[in-house]
C-alpha cells in the first residue's frame, strides 16, 4: 500500500510502500523501487535491463517517539555502454548511494553533532529515538564540508590529540566565527603548509610557538600575518614577569616585612629582623631557620595570626603552621 496519511513518514516518488510493521519502540516499512530503468552512474546513459535485486536496510529520522527503519528492495541494472559493469539504482529521495542513513537522519545527527560532540551528541540522538555511536557521530562531523573555508580571513593554528599520548594531529579554526575548518594528519609542517597555501585568502596566522607551524605559515600563506595565539601570549607574559621578579626575591622580602611591620602592634617591634641576633652561617642555613622558628613560636605565644607572622618572617602560612 502507499502512505497518504500525513503523521507518517514521507515517501519519495518512486519508492513504493509494501507493508508496515509498528511495534512499542520501532517502525518497519518495507518498499521497493517503482521505476521502469535507472541511469548509469559513470556515463548517464539509461539502462532497462534488469540484473538482480538486494534488500537494503535504512535508518531514518524517528516517528512519534520510534525509530524508524526501511527495508527497501532495490535492483541491479546492466549497463549497455560499460562492458560488465553493473549498477544499483539509486533510492530517489531518501537517501545517496552506499548510505546507511537517509539524507534528513545524518542532517540532524550530524547538527546535533557539531553542537554537542560525540558522546553527548550520541546520548541525544539516543534519547530522541536516532540510536547513533559516538565514533559515527564525529565521522558526521568530519565529512560535513565546511562552507567557511574560502572566506576564511584570521584562522588559529594548534596540535590536539586524536589519541592522548600517542596521535596527534593539527587543528585549524576560523577566529572571527569560532568554527572549526579542518583536522590535518600529524603535526608536521608540510599538510599545514599546503592547507594554507590552497587557500590564499587568510590574511592572519594565529598559531603558539612551535617551529613548524612558523615554517609553514611562512611558506604557506607569505601574505599573512603571524601572531602569537592568546594562550601562548599569557604564557609569555607569566614567565617574563617570573623570571624578572625572581632576580628581586630579597628586595621583595625586605619591602613586604617593611609594610607589615608599619601596622604591626608594639611587641613585634622588638623582633624586627634588624634586631635579631646576627646569623651564623654554617654552610646549610641551620641557624637561620632555628632563629625564625623560634621567633614564630614567641609570636605565636603573643597571640599574633599566622598570617601576619608569615608576613613578618616571610614565609608561606604553611611554614609557620608546622
């Protein structure tokens, strides 16, 4: 029979329903091809001369909280202009050649895909009656063909790992509208290189500081400008100040117990550093630290905090603690 009512999936001319099996969680419908030839893929020419058939199994987007399932028989046709070769006709509208999934199912898998990812993504499509592995979810996402790839103006540049530890491979983003464009095998410079170079609009090169992403966004894109990426950019600026306020720990020390001191009350005046006993050095700091301990354990038998005595002393609060 053929499906006319509305509620129901729709069907393709061509297709032809046969029978309908509905249960509490799938639906199964069974059709075949109606059409009297088919083209030839490779030469367009049309072809009536029937070879054989096969059933072939389609996913497709749910009814009514079901998923759906076609079992489609579809012929095999002989060419007349290609010696030997034999073809399947194609299922008209419902999904392409060698396909496991209508065209309307991988459409909002993989949009669910490149909101949530693979797992997550998996999880919905199961809750919504799209069973679908978290593996098939990303090989979604990888085939769908980015349209912003030519237009592409400032893209980022950086590594990411298909397995942690053991593969990595490149990952190239467009900045302005935060969207991934590509994943390159490796971290090499030469599939960067040509990427870049195939696509000869990108005017900046935001990447971190690895030698062969430099090479090939010099090589690749010549006309573009390389800058450091905003993670790279902080991590630079960190170990600058690092390295300069190290050279300064004592002159630090000094002007950090200098404040403290200004609003300490009157009995810690009596144990600035200046007044300690000068100390003996023995060539491993002994006396220095048996000095500030005991001068932490009479200001903490004063009543002094912990915080203003590490502030005195300039040590960390765990120091004191122990």
């Amino acid at each position: 029979m053929r499906i006319s009512n509305p509620l129901l999936p729709s069907v393709s001319e061509g297709v032809q329903v046969d029978e309908l099996a509905l249960n509490a969680d799938a639906l199964t419908i069974t059709a075949r091809t109606t059409a009297a030839r088919a083209a030839c893929p490779q030469f367009g020419r049309w072809s009536a001369r029937v070879h054989s058939s096969y059933w072939r199994t389609l996913k497709d987007l749910p009814w009514q909280d079901r998923s759906v399932t076609w079992r489609v028989k579809v012929r095999r046709f002989r060419c007349s202009h290609c010696p030997g070769r034999i073809f399947a006709e194609p299922v008209p509208g419902l999904a392409r050649a060698r396909a496991q999934r209508s065209d309307r199912l991988a459409e909002a898998q993989t949009d669910i895909g490149m909101a949530l990812g693979g797992e997550a993504g998996a999880r919905l499509s199961r809750r919504l009656a799209m069973p679908v592995s978290g593996d098939t979810v990303l090989r979604l996402i990888r085939r769908c063909k980015s349209a912003g790839c030519a237009s592409a103006r400032v893209v980022g540049i950086d590594d990411w790992a298909w397995r942690r530890g053991r593969r990595y491979g490149t990952i190239v983003c467009d900045l302005e509208r935060g969207r991934v464009l590509d994943l390159l095998p490796g971290r090499a410079c030469e599939p960067v290189r040509d990427w870049l170079a195939a696509h000869p609009g990108i005017a900046v090169v935001s990447r971190d500081r690895a030698g062969p992403y430099a090479e090939a966004a010099r090589l690749g894109a010549p006309q573009a400008i390389q800058v450091t990426d905003r993670w790279h950019l902080l991590v630079n600026a960190s170990e600058a100040l690092r390295s300069r306020v190290e050279r300064h720990q004592a002159e630090i020390r000094e002007a950090a117990r200098q404040a403290a001191f200004q609003d300490a009350p009157a009995a810690m005046v009596a144990l600035a550093p200046a007044d300690l006993p000068p100390e003996q050095d023995n060539g491993h700091g002994g006396g220095r630290r048996r000095q500030r301990c005991e001068a932490a354990l009479r200001l903490h038998g004063e009543g002094v905090a912990i915080k203003t005595i590490a502030r005195t002393l300039g040590a960390s609060r765990n120091s004191v603690r122990r």
